[in-house]
C-alpha cells in the first residue's frame, strides 16, 4: 500500500471510532439519579458541600430526619422555602444559617460523628 493510501485509511479508521465514541457517549450515559448526590450551599463563612448520597445511604438518615417538613405528604422541600436569609421576628422561624446550623450540629452531636469545628465544613470564603 502506498502511503498516501495509508494515511486516508488511517484518516478514515480515525473518523469512524470518532463516530462510534460520540454515539456510545449519547447512547450509553447513566441514569440521573432521583436525588441529589452532592450540593452546594453557600455562605458568609464559606461554602458547605454537602454530600446528600453519604448521608442517606452510608449512614442511613431517613428523609425525615432532616426534612422535618414532611408532614405535607411526600413531597420534600427546599429549606429556602420556609426559613429566610434572616429570622423573621413575627412569626419566630429560624433564619436558613441558624436552621442549617441547628440541624447538622445537632445531628452531628447527637450521633457523637460528623465534624465539629466550623473549618471541616466550611470552605474559606474567597
């Protein structure tokens, strides 16, 4: 074979794997989970990565645990939704921070696990 005929071969073997990867990359992708896996909660103090998976399947915590709000049924809601930036005065709801803080420090310490110092959840705010 001359050269030139292996080039275009080689041109042509490299476009069809090139095919054949982006349509097992579109075809093949995974399933997105129901739940979240990880999120990001952000804050004056630095940002908390939380990771949602850990919790409820290392650990098992029931949805319940930290959605105190299920009450409603089975639809689960964003802490945001009920708790505001800042306390609200006429109605006694916790801000989000002081919620947030309330339920993960008190899971953590009532578990005797999880970290405790601010720094082993915080990241350092830029």
């Amino acid at each position: 074979m001359r050269p030139e005929n292996e080039r275009k071969l080689a041109v042509i073997l490299g476009l069809v794997l090139l095919a054949v990867a982006a349509l097992c990359y579109t075809a093949l992708k995974p399933e997105a989970s129901e739940e979240p896996i990880r999120m990001l909660f952000r804050g004056s103090a630095g940002d908390v990565l939380f990771t949602h998976q850990v919790h409820t399947g290392d650990y098992d915590v029931d949805c319940a645990s930290c959605h105190h709000n299920l009450d409603d049924g089975d639809e689960v809601y964003n802490c945001s939704e009920c708790h505001e930036a800042e306390a609200s005065q006429d109605d006694d709801m916790m801000s989000r921070t002081d919620a947030m803080h309330a339920q993960c420090i008190g899971c953590h310490e009532e578990m005797g696990a999880g970290p405790a110092e601010c720094a082993a959840c915080h990241a350092t705010p830029k």
